[in-house]
C-alpha cells in the first residue's frame, strides 16, 4: 500500500532535515525512537511565546501572567483531546521518566505514611506479601523505579517473560494475582517493536484489584491513542517523541486514582494551605505540578498536537506501517543479519533492532554514520530484554513521518557496505 503521506513536503517543515553531516552527506535520520525532530511550527511557537507572553504562571495578576497562565492550559487541554482524555486529568511532567517516578513514589509515600499512622489510600500501601508486576521487555523508566518500590517496602517484584517472536508471553499473566498491588505495562517496545494487549493485561490486573500502569512514549506519537480505551489507570509518554520540545513529559489519570495519589515532589503552587507545621495539597492536577512549571515546552507541544491532528494520526499509523513492512523485508534479505523481535509488521511498530553476524552494533552504527545515516546503537535503556535474546546490543533505526523508503534504502545499503568492509558477507 502506497503511504498516505507527502513526505517530501513534510520534509520541508523540518529544518534540520536539509543540512549535512559527515562530510557533506544528506542527514538520514532513523533515530526518532530516540528523540523526534521538531518543525518549524514548534520552534516557532515556543519563541513567540517567549518574545510576547513569558510570564510566570497561575500566580501573577498582571496581563502577561494572564497570557502565560492561558497559553499553559489551553496546551493542557488540546493534548487532552489529542489523547481521549480531560483537561483536569492531564499532569505536566518533565518527562516520562518523572511521570513512571510519580507513579512509583505514591506507593512508596503512602506505604511510608501508613506506617506513622496517616490516613491514606490502601490500594497504595505495600507490605512484603504484595507484589508489583512488570514485563521483561520494559525500558529502564519503567523498571528501576518498581525496582527501588520494592526495595523500600518489601514487595516482590515480578516479571511476564517473552516469547522467542519478540511478544509476550501471555500464559504468564498467572503472575498477576491477589497479592498484586500494581502492573506497569509497556505499549509498544521501544527496542523490539512490539505493540502489546495492553488492555488483555489492564483487565487482568483490575481483576485482582490492582492498579494498572501504561508506558505509551512510543505508541501516542506513532498511532491513534485513547487513554481511556487502553483500561489502565496511569498512562505516561513524553513530548520530545512526537516533534514536541525536550523537558516536557504527560501522565493521565483517572480521576478518582489521580485525587487517591499522594505528590511526588513538594512545594510552591501545588499546595491549598500551609502553616508551620503541616499543610494541604491542591486537587490534581495542580497538586503534581510543584514549581515553576515548563510553560514554554507546553505551548511547543500544543503546537506539535496541532501538527500531528492536521497529518492525521490514521494515517501516520498507515505510513509508518508500509515503512516497517519494507524495512523488515530489506532487513531479512540481507545474509547475515538477524531483526530482535518480531519479524512481521503485525502488531509491531517502526522501531527495528537488528544484529549483523560478525559485526558489532556499535561498528555497524558508526559505518552508517560514516555515509550520514543516524541510528541508534546499544541497549536502548533495555538491558534485560538484551539479555533475554542474548545480545550485547544492537543497532536500531525508527523512522516517522517525514521518512521514505528512500531512507530505508540508505540504511540497507550501508549495512551491506558495513558486511563488505568487514569481510563478512
């Protein structure tokens, strides 16, 4: 199927997609896995917004603040449309990394509460005979801070192991049971592709009265995305992957779960009132939001929402489909090379991890490099799954929706030149 999108004039709205790297070669760029890139819009909108209206927020009476504050929740609201979801349900986060850590924390700091005697939410609370259950294919964000969770309180954590295909082995959802207190679930993998049943897991842990936790960074930007139809609780992704700025993450919740949380992180403007000795909090979500909040960045990724609506997240999903069908089939007609995860483009996103007989992925990165095509190479912040397919690391491209086959082609092409420099074909 012929991709629904006009590459080349998408192009033309990325500024740094026209330079040169590495001697004068054109910038092939693969990496948006990683980090996307920004058009002008984004840039655009964020430098207005600093040259007109920089203000701090919800607090000043004069009009730029007015300005600022509006700008803020109006971002606020259109990526709550652009995701199914409410306004007052959107928390601004610094990244998904921050919104996985506020997860993690509100257990950990009602468990801590519990223990002096406060009064908190139970579903919150753990003890050494709870469990908190993740998967095997989950990137660092969302496994080192239900690691430190159990750790603090006890609790045991588990993991749903994969199949040899690169999936999830579903017969293990046994794992999540009576004494589970939470599941934190990747959507889609951003080392094997793999776009997972979430809601199959969701329903599984709503079952067992659990809290249920999504990380979307890799599945918001690239398909159409309903928080509220992915069955989870906590849903967290972050802007710099879909052509929004850095320094600007999103957690959604549902409300009742988001009013049961206690804050992550303490201080001005998420309070109700304070004395000497004790204080109360904001309702969500001003109540996660402490500090000076990423304005700028807000406005930016209100901009980059409005660019991806007026592409159409259908059909992004349909054009980042036809690349990944050609890029797997390039892939598998090389000798040699071996794609970690799954095979087909069924149920599986752009993301493509690969390994080349002979060579190592550093090496093939760097001759890619070499001819101006940018990859990613390592463990992709997913040592684990690494480990469970047996590679020290491997070399990934991703592409999005200013990719063709063209740059597919180059890809191909420079891992064959790799095989050829290294003697290996």
């Amino acid at each position: 199927m012929a991709s629904p999108l006009d590459v080349q004039r998408i192009r033309k709205d990325f500024p740094i997609l026209g330079r040169t790297v590495r001697g004068d070669r054109p910038l092939v760029y693969l990496d948006s896995a990683a980090t996307s890139q920004k058009p002008t819009a984004v840039l655009d909108a964020e430098r207005a917004y600093y040259e007109n209206s920089n203000a701090a927020v919800h607090r000043g009476a004069h009009q730029l603040a007015e300005e600022a504050t509006d700008a803020y929740e109006s971002a606020r609201a259109a990526i709550a449309r652009f995701v199914g979801g409410r306004p007052e349900d959107i928390v601004f986060t610094k990244n998904a990394t921050e919104g996985l850590n506020l997860a993690a924390y509100a257990f950990s700091n009602a468990t801590a509460k519990a223990s002096h005697g406060h009064a908190v939410d139970p579903r919150f609370v753990l003890t050494e005979k709870d469990s908190v259950v993740i998967t095997e294919m989950e990137h660092h964000a969302n496994l080192i801070p239900w690691q430190e969770l159990c750790a603090k309180t006890g609790a045991q954590l588990r993991w749903i192991g994969l199949t040899d295909d690169g999936r999830l082995d579903l017969d293990q959802l046994s794992l999540i049971d009576d004494t589970t207190k939470v599941v934190s679930v990747v959507h889609q993998s951003n080392i094997l592709g793999t776009v997972n049943p979430v809601r199959r897991v969701m329903d599984r842990a709503h079952e067992v009265g659990a809290i249920g936790v999504v990380d979307a960074c890799q599945s918001i930007p690239h398909m159409p995305v309903d928080v509220e139809d992915l069955g989870a609780d906590l849903v967290t992704w972050s802007g710099h992957k879909m052509l929004g700025p850095t320094g600007i993450g999103l957690l959604w919740g549902r409300a009742e779960i988001l009013d049961a949380m206690p804050p992550f992180l303490t201080g001005g403007s998420m309070i109700e009132t304070v004395h000497m000795d004790h204080s109360t909090f904001a309702p969500p979500p001003q109540r996660f939001e402490a500090g000076v909040p990423m304005v700028a960045q807000s406005v930016g990724l209100e901009a980059a929402v409005r660019y991806l609506e007026d592409v159409g997240m259908e059909s992004v999903a349909q054009h980042e489909h036809d690349i990944t069908e050609y890029a797997l089939a390039g892939l598998q007609e090389l000798p040699g090379v071996r794609i970690i995860g799954p095979t087909d483009a069924v149920d599986r996103g752009s993301a493509i991890s690969f390994v080349v007989d002979g060579i190592h992925p550093h090496d093939v990165g760097q001759l890619l490099d070499d001819r101006g095509v940018a990859v990613r190479v390592g463990h992709h912040c997913a040592w684990p799954t690494c480990r469970r397919y047996n590679v020290p690391a491997t070399t990934r491209l991703s592409s999005y929706i200013y990719n063709d086959r063209s740059d597919i082609d180059a890809a191909l092409a420079g891992i064959r030149a790799a095989q050829e420099f290294f003697g290996v074909l």
